[in-house]
C-alpha cells in the first residue's frame, strides 16, 4: 500500500522585497518549523524514498532543512516545475506519475493546492480549530488504496496530520 507524506512548504519570509513571489525565501520561524517537522519525520521513522518538490526558494528550503534534520539524503529530491502554483489537477499527474517502485513518497508545494488534494484523496477531512487545514510547514500522512496511477477520489486514509506549532522544538 503507498504511502503518500504531503508537506506544505514552511513559514515565508513576507517582510522583504522579493521581484517575484517565486523566490520568497523562509522566515526564521519557518526555518525552526522546517527542522522540526523534519526531527518528527525522523522519530516517527517515516522515510521517504522519493520527494518532489516545487521549485520555489521557499520550499526549496524547506525540504533542505527536512532532509538535514530527518537524515534524509538530498539525492531523493527532484524539484518538478509543475507543483509551482499548481491546481489539483497537476499535482494528481505528478503524484499519479510516481513509480510503482515507490512506496513511500513525499509531495512538498503550496496552497491551496495541496488542501484540494488532500480533501480530494480523503474527502471529509477536517480543519483544524483555527479553521485551517494545511498551514505552512504542516505535514499530511496518507494511506492509499492502490497505485499511484490510480489515484481517485477517496482512494486515502489519513494517518496523521501534524503542524509544527503541535510539536515541541
């Protein structure tokens, strides 16, 4: 059964002035929030054998300190342009398109596109009490039903859902 690990990149840095919003790089508090979630993965013994991630610097950097604090390798990571910015529909080609040879796989990108594929795959799903349900650096833990070629809706179960501010530093 694959396991699908959706992370939505960490807490960015709004106070500079940035040309693009594509190279917002994190705040502070994102970087704290990036290594802590990526601690969480590693005690929870969650091992992503492949992550892809957008291109932005945000989660670029995200998925850094990830890796660094989870023992993770920078190997495992392939930035794919489509989860820029990306619909629903984009990202269930890209997560669909993942090989069979992959159980466990990490999908690191923006909202409100990962929220739509997260109440996509598991409808129902709830916010959080301050009406959220992914804030930035959270992190989605999915059972699927079947290959990722079939995605569907419905087709997971939500293991866990975790935000850093749940987690000690």
């Amino acid at each position: 059964m694959p396991r699908l690990i959706v992370m939505r990149h960490a807490k960015s840095d709004w106070e500079g002035s940035y040309a693009v919003d594509f190279d917002r790089p994190l705040a502070t508090r994102g970087r704290r929030a990036a290594a802590r979630m990526g601690r969480w993965l590693r005690e929870s013994d969650i091992v992503p054998q492949r992550v892809l991630c957008s291109p932005a610097e945000r989660t670029r950097a995200t998925i850094r300190l990830v890796c660094e604090s989870a023992g993770l390798g920078h190997g495992i990571v392939r930035f794919v342009p489509e989860i820029y910015d990306a619909r629903l529909e984009a990202l269930v080609a890209v997560v669909g398109a993942a090989s069979d040879a992959v159980q466990t796989l990490m999908l690191v990108g923006h909202n409100p596109g990962l929220e739509d594929l997260l109440r996509w795959l598991v409808p129902g799903v709830r916010t959080g009490e301050d009406g959220k349900l992914m804030p930035t650096g959270t992190i989605a833990d999915l059972d699927l039903d079947d290959a990722w070629s079939a995605l569907a809706p419905g087709c997971a179960r939500l293991r866990q859902l975790v935000r850093p501010r749940d987690l000690d530093d």
